[in-house]
C-alpha cells in the first residue's frame, strides 16, 4: 500500500487547496514557514494558528500531522530545545521530527558531535512535549 504524505507550504494558499482535493491521512507542516526570516522567532502565520488553538483547527483537518524541523544550516544554529518545544506545544502537532542537524562528508568529528547533539536534544524535546511524539 502506498500512502501520499504532502509537504504543506502554509506560505501558499494553493499548498493548502491541493491536499484538501484529496484524501490524504497524513500531511507534513514545515516549521520554517513559520519562522521570521534568518532567526527562530514566531512569524505572524504562527500567532494566527496559535489564535485558533493549534495545526488542526487551522487546516481544519482531523488527520495526522507531522511538523517538519528540516531548515538550512543556518537556522538550525539559531534553534534550542526550548525553542522548538514552545512551536510543538503552541502548534499542537500529533508528531515532529527529531531535531534536525548538519553532516558532511570527510568532517568526521563535526558529524559525530551533530549527531550526539540532536540525539541529546531530542531527549530533551521528548520531556518538554507530552502529547506529540518524536519521529
């Protein structure tokens, strides 16, 4: 069985008119379009999902969401724990996914401390965020 999981850009009405033609379990919501540009700072689209008490109101879907942290090198520089679990308890995803980080091919040492530190601060995430669990 094959399952469509689209990725909603909530920056573009059309994203949202698309997966809502179809019967779709599951729908991926990026964290980056809710962040203000170059920082981790709720943007306006963030305060308007929180008014209406979360990700499912909003959409007005009763399925499965999944809040994306995938973001380029430099946001992921401006994120914490803290941070990220202040988005999941106000968005009120029913899962998010692990802490992203940075690997490169041959910086060996620099992977392996990018990995330690997601895995780390995923454990963190797990203990700030009841009700949405990590994948």
């Amino acid at each position: 069985m094959t399952i469509f999981i689209p990725i909603i850009d909530l920056t573009y009405k059309g994203s949202i008119r698309v997966w809502k033609r179809k019967e779709t379990p599951i729908i991926v919501v990026r964290l980056i379009d809710l962040t203000l540009k170059n920082s981790f700072k709720p943007n306006k689209k963030f305060y308007e999902i929180v008014e209406v008490r979360g990700l499912h109101a909003y959409l007005d879907y009763d399925g499965i969401i999944i809040l994306s942290t995938i973001m380029p090198d430099d946001q992921i520089k401006k994120f914490n724990p803290v941070k990220y679990a202040r988005f999941i308890n106000s968005l009120l995803p029913n899962y998010y996914l692990s802490v992203d980080g940075w690997t490169y091919d041959k910086k060996t040492k620099i992977s392996e401390d990018e990995l330690l530190r997601t895995y780390n601060e995923t454990k963190e995430l797990i203990a700030l965020c009841s009700h949405a669990k990590p994948l």
